[in-house]
C-alpha cells in the first residue's frame, strides 16, 4: 500500500461516507490466530500469499477453518494461487473452487463459501 501514501499498518480501515461499505487490510500471516479477532462477517477475501510450492508454510491449517469462521455467508475468495493443495484445503473448510483462465492472463482462483462444519459462519 505504499502507492496510496499510507502506513497501512496504521491506516487499515476505510469506509466510505455513509459506512455503507468497510475495507480492512490484515498484513498478518493468516494462521496468526490473534489477528483475527476483530474480524467478522467478510464478504470479500483477496488472498495474496506465495506459492505453495515455495513457500508452504503460508498456507497451513489455521488458514482455511479462519477464512471459513470469519465469512460471511456468500463470501467470495480471490487468489492468484490455484494449486491443489489451496483448492482442497479451502473445499474442506466450506467453500466452492473454481479456476477461472483466460488466453493471455494468469489463471486466478474464485472462491464461494457454501458454509462448512468446521465451524464457519455458513
């Protein structure tokens, strides 16, 4: 967020005049548990990690029941990861995987939470 001019580890909450809409930004690495306890109700996840091939221990479980207890119900998942190993750990915790490609673009992944019996919101 360096382009926007703030120090977004300060600045992390945005909402427009009305609060008809919030944006949150969590630098945390997702299993840090603490970093999701003022987090409810997400609508939209943009989960920008490495890849899981180089950079494992990123996408290890606390990850996918945390994204799955802080959904809301409909949430959509976007990733620019689409190996297995994210597809299968996210559809155990509740959510719908679907690898969008395009002639020219990489291939992004679109995830929709159907709600799962780790304990998630759905």
């Amino acid at each position: 967020m360096p382009w926007w001019g703030l120090d977004y580890q300060q600045h992390n909450l945005f909402a427009d005049e009305k609060a008809r809409w919030q944006l949150q930004i969590h630098p945390a690495p997702g299993q840090a548990v603490a970093s999701w306890q003022d987090v409810s109700a997400c609508h939209l996840f943009l989960l920008d990690l490495y890849s899981p091939g180089q950079h494992p221990e990123q996408w290890q479980d606390p990850l996918f029941p945390l994204l799955s207890q802080h959904a809301a119900p409909g949430a959509v998942l976007a990733s620019y990861s689409c190996a297995r190993s994210v597809r299968d750990g996210l559809a155990r915790a509740g959510w719908d995987c679907q690898v969008h490609r395009r002639a020219g673009w990489r291939d992004t992944l679109v995830a929709h939470f159907l709600g799962s019996s780790e304990g998630g919101n759905g």
